[in-house]
C-alpha cells in the first residue's frame, strides 16, 4: 500500500535537514508545500506573516528554498504557488491532495516534528493491519518548551485530550476541511492515543525550542513578548514549574519539566 507524508513549511531550517534522514527511508512520498500564507479560513484569528519573514516570491529566506531544491526527487515532491500567498494553510493541505492514489496511508509532519525510522515503521506496519477498521490514529508527543524542557503531564496545553491528529487512511479521495485542527472529509473514526502511545508511537515536537520559533510565533499568532517570556522561562532553575507563569497566554496547568534530549 503507498505510504504519503506531507509537510507546510516556510523557513523550516534545521527541523527539515533532520525530518530529510528520517522521511525518505520510510514513506513512497513526501509533498512538501512551501510558501506565506494569508491568515484566512481555520488560521483567520493569526496575524498577516511580516515580509521580513519571505522574499518576493513568498518563499522562506533561511535556506530552506535551496534545501528543498536540492533534494527534491520522484519521491519527495516540492510544491510552491507561483509566487503568491497560499489561501490559508488548508489550501496548502489541499495542493498535494490529487496526486496521491487510494487507498494510501498518509501521514502529516509539521516542520519541527520528529520520529525516529523505527517507530514510523512499526506504526505504518501496524496501520496497514488497521486500515478497514479505523480511519486513522491519534497519536502523544513530548511537545518541547526549549532545550530539554517539555510539558510533562497531559490533558493541557502542547498536550491536550483531542490531539494529535497525524495519521490517516485514505480509502477514498477526500479533502482537507481545515488544518486547525487537521480534519478530512468523511475521516472521523481515530485509533485512541493511548492506544498508540502504549506501543511507544510518540514524536517529539520542538514547538518552542528555538528563539526564532518563538519570535515568529510572536508576531504571527500575536503572542505578546513571547520572546521575552521566553527567556525568562529558559533562565528558570526550578522544575516542575507552570508553564503559565512564563508564557500569559498559557491558561491551564501544564507543567514543565527536564528531559533528555536524544537529537
């Protein structure tokens, strides 16, 4: 069975180099879509993308529009919109979408999300042997605050009950209904997180692990001083700690915590 991966990115350096030793050796192809978007649809509550972030063709400006040149291949497909805005990230979900056969598993890494070989080969091992009976799995992942710091407990922010939606099965052709939270049309029966998570099928996710993550994510989701708090929490020698009383917009009781990095 064709085994797809896909990922949106704009400026995804140096998670693309890790997810590039990792990807081609387990999936039939990976759809990479590259490029701004316009804060529309499902992303309408973020901020317009500053142009310091892109060049004029709406193309990232960190080195990642060289890499991808580089290794594109007839398996690792590189998809850019002419140099204009995407429509929302759903339409760059939806660029890829006619080129993949059914049925097929496809699978969606965000830029700064990491597995290992291993664990992606088991799991699409496993997700063939449960293609008829569910339409996909959730799936945990230790969701990074910065260099060995993560959200240690679960059911709060980075972590919540109702993610992560990564994986499908794609018995028929379908569409992206939004990308947050990640839906397909007709896809509603998922394989329960703690399911996958006892088998050992978590990713790591290094949503704040860099300063300059962190600075995108202020001025695109409008993030007040994130990169400020930021710091702040870096500087921090006390663990466990809440989480929000470092970063406001954090409500909840997720704690941080140390880990050790394998990367």
């Amino acid at each position: 069975m064709e085994k797809n991966a896909f990922t949106i990115v704009l400026n995804g350096m140096p998670y693309l180099e890790w997810q590039y030793k990792i990807i081609p050796k387990v999936f039939d192809n990976w759809f990479i879509i590259e490029g701004a978007t316009r804060p529309t649809k499902d992303t309408a509550w973020c901020s317009t993308i500053p142009d310091k972030y892109y060049n004029e063709l709406k193309l990232s400006i960190d080195g990642t529009t060289e890499f991808l040149d580089h290794i594109k291949s007839d398996k690792i497909h590189v998809l850019r919109n002419n140099g204009t805005f995407w429509d929302g990230k759903v339409d760059m979900c939806n660029a890829f979408m006619n080129k993949i056969n059914t049925p097929s598993i496809l699978m969606e890494f965000d830029v700064d999300e990491i597995w290992t070989v291993e664990k992606l080969q088991n799991l699409l091992e496993y997700s063939q042997e449960r293609f008829d009976d569910v339409d996909g799995f959730m799936l945990k992942c230790n969701y990074f605050v910065g260099p060995g710091l993560y959200i240690s407990n679960e059911g709060h922010y980075g972590n919540p009950w109702d993610q992560w939606s990564r994986h499908w099965h794609i018995k028929n052709p379908t569409r992206w209904i939004s990308h947050e939270p990640p839906r397909l049309e007709g896809l509603n029966r998922f394989l329960h997180r703690n399911v996958t998570a006892e088998k050992g099928w978590v990713f790591d996710h290094y949503a704040y692990y860099l300063e300059n993550q962190v600075a995108f994510k202020e001025d695109f989701y409008g993030y007040r001083n994130a990169v400020a708090h930021w710091k702040n929490l870096q500087r921090n020698t006390q663990f466990p700690c809440l989480l929000r009383n470092f970063l406001p917009w954090v409500t909840d009781g997720a704690m941080v915590d140390r880990i050790k990095l394998d990367v």
